[in-house]
C-alpha cells in the first residue's frame, strides 16, 4: 500500500467531500472494498493516495526513508518489511490492522 504513518483522525472531523459516481461503479468499489476487507471509504482512500503518490503528487508528505530520524529500530524494520510483501499482502495487512483497531474501539 503506501510508506507512511497513518494519521488518526475522526470521521467527525475529517474534511468530507461528496462524489457523484458513475451507474455501477458504486456497487464495484463495493465489492472490490469487500474483497479487501475494507470500508469504501477506506478503499477509495488508498486507491487515491496510491494514485498521487504514483503520481508523485504526494512524495514529499508521505514518502518515509528508513533512514529518517522520525523513526525508530522497529519502525524501520516494520517498514522494511512492509515494502517487501506485494500490495495486495500490505492491503490485507492494513486491512486487518484497521480492523483490529474498530474492534478496540467498539471495546472501550
């Protein structure tokens, strides 16, 4: 997936922008979020910073080195290994880290 940090943030406060999708495309990314055990937010979220960092429309904020002083010893090695799997490991990954941290809310 992407390199970064995961900001924390609450859909209460998070900038909110309505997309008007083409007939079907909803029930595609609907599916394609399912398959990826992920909302389709979270999905349309990854798929857009995939694409700008792609792009290289976001290097600058989310690119990490493994060499940053931001991180420590185990951070640079989470992130070694990160890179490592394919996208659709780190998909699931995240998806299961995510996952594990609605369940921890729903428990607190």
């Amino acid at each position: 997936m992407r390199p970064m940090k995961q900001a924390v943030y609450s859909s209460r406060t998070a900038d909110k922008f309505v997309v008007r999708l083409p007939d079907g495309m909803r029930e595609r990314i609907a599916d394609v979020a399912r398959n990826h055990h992920r909302s389709m937010n979270s999905e349309i979220i990854a798929r857009l910073e995939q694409s700008l960092l792609q792009e290289g429309a976001l290097d600058e904020d989310l690119s990490m080195r493994l060499d940053s002083p931001e991180l420590s010893l185990h951070e640079r090695e989470l992130l070694q290994r990160f890179r490592q799997l394919t996208h659709r490991q780190q998909n699931a990954l995240i998806a299961l880290i995510a996952q594990d941290v609605e369940l921890a809310k729903e428990d607190s």
